[in-house]
C-alpha cells in the first residue's frame, strides 16, 4: 500500500468569552472559515451551545508544505496588522498545526518541518503563540 501524506491543517485561531466575531471580521476584513459566540450554537453544531467565543480563518492540503501553507495564512491576515491578542475580547490567539496521519507510531517515520525565522517574527507580531498536533 502506497503512502499516504498527511493532511496538513494551518489555523489561526481566536478565542475568547467575550468575543464578537462579527466585530474581528469587520475589523481584519477577513470572513472566518469557522466562528461561534459564546451561548449560541457551537460552528457546525445544530444543537450544542458554545461555550466560548470562536473565530478561524483555515487552510488545509494533503500536497503542499507546512511552510507553505503559514505564509498564505499569514498573506491573508497580515494586511490587518494588528496584534490579534490584542483585540477586545481574545484571551487565546494562536498558530494551529494539525498533521492527521495514519503513519502516526509506525516504526520509521519521520514528519518534521520548519518554521522560519520570518514566520516566528510574524508570529510575534501578531501576539500569536503556537499549538502544533500530530494525530
């Protein structure tokens, strides 16, 4: 059986108890790709109630390199530049790397990337921490 590459999702994620969504839409000028507010229905959800505020913006391959896939996330929200953890109401802002792979624990297999020097100082930037997930 031929392998498989791992699907590869970038995310920047804000959250918060107090966030508007509509508010970091308006003022980033970016639609999310995901969003909630606190006591209404969770993103997806057509019956669980959120419990915290929510707004992503995403991009996904199974194709293109991590590094890739950071720099189209941060084109896409750096014209806004502004310290996303800044914004009223985020009490988590962060860089979200998820890798879902079913090579996960098999002997022998190796997933590793870069961030550069550049997208550490994006981060910054932005007030962003990292989360990175293999699964």
């Amino acid at each position: 059986m031929a392998k498989q590459n791992p699907l590869i999702t970038v995310a920047i994620y804000l959250r918060g108890d107090e966030l508007k969504p509509d508010q970091v839409s308006k003022l980033l000028n970016i639609q999310p790709s995901r969003s909630q507010t606190k006591g209404g229905l969770q993103a997806g959800s057509t019956k669980h109630i959120a419990r915290i505020g929510l707004w992503a913006v995403t991009v996904k391959s199974d194709s293109r390199s991590v590094s890739d896939l950071i720099d189209e996330l941060f084109q896409k929200i750096a014209a806004s530049a502004k310290r996303l953890d800044q914004i009223e109401g985020v009490t988590d802002a962060h860089l979200d790397i998820l890798f879902a792979t079913d090579d996960v624990g098999n002997a022998g297999g190796t997933l590793e990337f870069v961030l550069s020097k550049t997208q550490i100082e994006t981060m910054g930037k932005l007030g962003l921490s990292a989360c990175i997930t293999i699964s």
